[in-house]
C-alpha cells in the first residue's frame, strides 16, 4: 500500500516487481559505482542478539547513481540459525529507503527476498564475468533457499549440461536435486571433480571444499560464510585469486580471508570496469559477503517500477 509519498511493501509485493533479468543489470552498474566511488557505505554493523541465537545488522549506504535520482538507506538484517529446525527463515531484514537529495522517506520493503535474490543476481554477475563461456558443469554444495535462487539466477548466464548437488543432510540434498533435475553426489569431492563452477552455499564454521578437489580454471562463489567465525573453504582453495565485492569488507568480515590469509586480488566492480588480472594456475574464487549497495541497488529498482523516482 502507499501512504502518500511512502510506499509500504511486504514480500510478495516486492516479489511481483523484482526480476532476474532486471536485477543483475541494476547491480552490475552498482558495482562498478562502487569501485568507482561513487558510493558512500560503511561496513556493516553487527551485534549478537545472545552468544548462540543469533545476531542482528545494519547495512547503510548512500548510492548517488550516474544517471541522478540517488537514492540512501539501509537494510536491518537478522541471522538466526536455529530456525531452520523451525522450518522458518534463517535470514530476515527490512529495507528503508530515502531520497538521496532531500532525505525524505520513500518507502519500507520487506528485504528477505532482496537478500535472497541479490545474493545470487551478485554470483551470476561473477559467473558471468570470470567462468569460461563452455563452462558445461556446475557443482552446489547446499540444499537451501540460496540454492534454488543460485539455479534461478545462473539460468540465464551459462548452459550447464550437468549439475551435481551435494548437502550435508542427504534427504534435503536429494529432494533438491529431484527438483533440479541434478544429480546427488555422495561426498563433496564427488560434487567438485572436473567441476567448470562452484558454489558452496552452506554455514559451515568449518571448510567443507578443499583446494585439492578444485580443478585448475574453476570458479568458486563462496557465498555461505560471510562472518570471521565461519568459512566454507580450505587454506588451499583459497590460494588462487580472490575477488571480492568490497576490499574493505573482504578484509574485515569473512572467515575464508581472514583464516586463510588470503591476498585480495580486485573488486568484481573493477573488472566490470575494465581492470585485469593475471588468473595464473589456480582456481579463482569469487568470496561474497553481501554489501549494502546491493541491497540498495534492488530496492531502488523495486520502488522505480512501481513509482516515479
């Protein structure tokens, strides 16, 4: 419903107005703002709700555009892990933005769904942007909500011909994998071997891909661990080159840098913006962590389509 100049949306509102094939465009462009600088955002912060709950963020940013109509915000995001033995969302949020001009309220949107599809609209633009084009074999180590919108995503930037699907609980792995026409690989090994792509989309504290398994010229998008307390890959996957969507976070945030001590290479917005990397004889690993822009970025888009900026 709208209230004036405020719109107020809930999740199947925002759902009616979001697409793929309109969100990985809008934050390709925000990307490159970003590298650009054009984008004022500071790191997330976070609080613990208790010490084994689950915590409680937010995720500011001001996004001036190329084009006018600038818009600043923020998203409110919680992680609660245990609700997944709830049969609930782990991850929930609210998104509140703000005419960048003038500071006046323009909307409040639900921001689960923006989460979930801007993280994998982020992977796609990584695939896209870093895997071969005859890349042919896809590899998912998760069974949950991100991997189902991962396999949306992907779906319009590269054919795989195969795609193995590997969970730590084997039923959720093979009712994903019967949804996916996938296969269900017994061990992670098994998901990876001769793997073009890799997504590891778990919340494991600790790495479930080792670099060995890790064909040459794969790309990995590490999307599951995004704090310093938990990490998805092995010191050795992780020394190939590492992009990320911000350096300041890449430093601060995600276990698989900070444990591994891994050196970041670029941010994915300096490639877009024509940067160049020598890739070497390693495996290239995308690590996301989800930064405010993104989230900004598709609640932009989301109020554009349904008003007037």
């Amino acid at each position: 419903m709208s209230t004036d100049r405020l719109l107020v949306l809930n999740e199947d509102e925002v759902r009616a107005a979001l697409t793929y094939e309109e969100l990985i465009p809008a934050l390709r462009q925000a990307f490159m703002a970003y590298s650009a600088g054009l984008v004022q955002q500071p790191l997330r912060m976070v609080m613990r709700v208790t010490a084994e709950t689950g915590w409680f963020a937010l995720m500011p940013a001001v996004y001036q555009g190329v084009t006018g109509g600038g818009v600043m915000g923020a998203k409110l995001v919680t992680f609660f892990p245990g609700n997944a033995s709830l049969a609930k969302h782990t991850h929930h949020a609210m998104i509140q933005l703000f005419r960048a001009e003038t500071g006046e309220p323009l909307a409040v949107m639900d921001g689960r769904l923006i989460t979930e599809m801007r993280t994998a609209a982020t992977s796609a633009i990584a695939v896209d942007l870093l895997a071969a084009p005859q890349a042919k074999v896809l590899a998912i180590l998760g069974s949950g909500v991100q991997a189902r919108s991962h396999l949306r995503a992907l779906a319009g930037i590269r054919d795989f011909r195969e795609v193995r699907v590997w969970s730590r609980t084997a039923d959720h792995a093979k009712k994903f994998a019967a949804e996916a026409g996938a296969m269900q690989a017994a061990t992670v090994e098994e998901a990876v071997s001769r793997a073009d792509v890799v997504l590891t989309l778990t919340s494991s504290v600790d790495p479930v891909l080792c670099g060995k398994w890790l064909e040459r010229d794969a790309v990995v998008c590490a999307v599951g661990a995004v704090t310093p307390d938990r990490r998805e890959l092995d010191d050795e996957a992780m020394r190939g080159c590492v992009i990320v969507e911000s350096r300041e976070a890449g430093e601060k945030e995600p276990g698989d840098i900070l444990h591994s001590g891994a050196t970041i290479t670029a941010e994915i917005g300096e490639l877009l913006n024509g940067a160049t990397f020598d890739r070497g004889n390693r495996p290239v690993v995308f690590k996301s962590v989800g930064i405010a822009i993104e989230d900004l970025a598709a609640a932009k888009l989301v109020y554009e389509k349904l008003t007037s900026l």
